[in-house]
C-alpha cells in the first residue's frame, strides 16, 4: 500500500453530493423529514461538525428548494455551497465540480452521499484518522460485510477521479485499486444505510420515529 507522508499536516475537504435527481424515489432525498429536520439538513450538520477542514455541498436538481431548506448553515465559515448545471449527466459530473474547487493544500478528500441519514460525525472523524494514521490511499467503511460510504481518497488520486464519467462513482476507482484500500469496520451498521425507496426511508426513519410519508 502506497503512503503519503504528509498527510497529517495536510486537511481532508469534504464533498457533499446532493445534485441527483431522486428518480427511484419520486420525491427530492434531501427534503426527506427526520425528527424536526430535513434529510439535507441532517448529514450536513453531522458533516460540519467533524474535522473536515472544509466541506463543499454540490447541490443539481431541486437546489432552489434545497437551498431555502439549508438557510440556517449559511453562514458557517467552512461550508462552500455550489450548483452543478450539468447534474443530469451522472454523478461524475458532480463529483468534477467539488474537485475544481477544491483547496490545493488538501491531502485528500471525502465523497459524503447525501442519502445516508444515519451517517454521524464520529463516524467521519473515525475515517479521517484512520487516513490520517494509516497515510492509506483509499480509505473505506466497512458495515458488517457491506463496504459503503463516505470514502476517503488521497491527493495522488484525484486524476482518476477526474476522468470519471456518467454515473460512475469513487467505486471504480476502488475496483481498481484493491491493494490501495483500507477498510475501517463501523458499528452499529445503520450508519451505512442509504435512502433509494420509500421501504428504504421507512427502514432508517424507524430509528427516529414513525412519521408520515411526505407526498
């Protein structure tokens, strides 16, 4: 496994990936409501409140609404919020428009989905250390058996990530690179889950509550 050295002198910048268009669902992911908040709203709090040096939220489809929904977070100094035009060309195309921004001191990044209300700030933390200790490439959770999200990947890779197209993810670039990945195990494995489906929202809502389906 190939090491960078610097990487504890160097910030991890988090990317937020909110730009997609919730096709499975039929309804906008991030306007899903869990307790007293919004689904956008929830992992973006848990995301700023880690030790991401800074975190950029790629909004697409839907962001005027998501945007009113986010006014709260505003103001915080390490949040940068921007509008990827081209969303209906993939993941990808998000995935490009937070690297173009990203601050050249950064030793690597976190890919943060935006459909994983479960996700929490220790668990973040959890994988920058790891990365930070390890000096890993990739650096991955493991939930149980189940590898998930958010992923860390180190500065030397961001050419491949660049490259990618269509509604290909960090995923590929794990696929690729086998030997460069280290795999963090998370408990308890809800932390992991993601919302595709309404039996998805049900499954993750049921750890807050129960709550009416939004129509």
């Amino acid at each position: 496994m190939t090491a960078n050295p610097d990487l504890k002198k160097q910030p991890v910048t988090g990317i937020l990936l909110m730009a997609g268009l919730s096709s499975r669902l039929g309804f906008p992911k991030a306007l899903l409501p869990y307790g007293r908040k919004v689904l956008a709203a929830r992992v973006l709090e848990q995301t700023l409140a880690s030790r991401l040096g800074r975190v950029i939220l790629v909004l697409g489809c839907q962001a005027p609404r998501i945007l009113s929904a986010l006014r709260s977070f505003e103001e915080s100094p390490k949040l940068e919020i921007l509008v990827n035009r081209r969303y209906d060309e993939g993941l990808s195309s998000s995935i490009r428009a937070g690297l173009r921004v990203l601050d050249p001191t950064s030793g690597g990044v976190m890919f943060i989905l935006g459909d994983q209300p479960l996700l929490t700030t220790a668990t973040i933390n959890r994988l920058i250390q790891a990365f930070r200790k390890h000096r890993a490439p990739i650096v991955a959770p493991l939930y149980g058996r189940r590898p998930g999200n958010p992923v860390i990947f180190g500065r030397e890779l961001l050419p491949e990530l660049l490259r990618l197209r269509g509604d290909t993810g960090g995923r590929e670039i794990i696929r690729r690179n086998p030997d460069r990945v280290l795999r963090v195990p998370i408990r308890p494995q809800y932390i992991g889950w993601d919302v595709d489906t309404w039996e998805d929202y049900d499954r993750t809502h049921g750890v807050f509550g129960k709550a009416a389906r939004p129509r």
